[in-house]
C-alpha cells in the first residue's frame, strides 16, 4: 500500500469524523451532551461507512474502492491509526 494513499485515508477519516461527530454525540432529543460518548471502534464503523469518506472526507471513487478492495486487517490498521483514542466525545 502506498504511503501516500494512506495518509489520504487517514487524513480523510478524521475530516469526516470532524463533520459528522457533532451530530453523532447528541442525546436522544437530537441535542448536544457532553455525557455521550463512542468507542473507537463505533466512531471507525460510523466514518468508514456508507462512503462517507467520499463525501465528507473528500476521498475520490478511486480512493474509496482501493480502501474498500482492502482486506480488514489493513482496513483496521488505517483506520487505527487515524483513531488513537479508545473512546469519543466532547
């Protein structure tokens, strides 16, 4: 895998992670709460889903069949290192 497709990855996941966190960190009326918080591996689930990377992060088509044509293993070691925390929140 090249480097620097990778690090557009990366880069991409956490611009889209930038966008849509707001929205994913509410509490059940839809407002904001600081008490809510994700774990990483929902917060990779939501980001790497539904081609969100393509529309928020800015990943071309290209880019998002060469990251879904990658095995998990790859996939998890990407995203990862994207995501250093163990959980998301305010």
């Amino acid at each position: 895998m090249e480097k620097d497709f990778k690090e557009k990855v990366i880069r991409a996941a956490q611009i889209t992670w930038d966008i849509i966190g707001d929205d994913c960190l509410v509490d059940e009326d839809g407002k904001p709460d600081l008490s809510v918080t994700m774990s990483k591996d929902e917060v990779i689930e939501m980001v790497s889903d539904a081609g969100r990377m393509y529309y928020q992060g800015g990943l071309s088509r290209d880019e998002m069949k060469q990251f879904y044509s990658l095995n998990e293993k790859e996939k998890e070691k990407i995203m990862n290192e994207a995501f250093t925390f163990n959980t998301y929140g305010w």
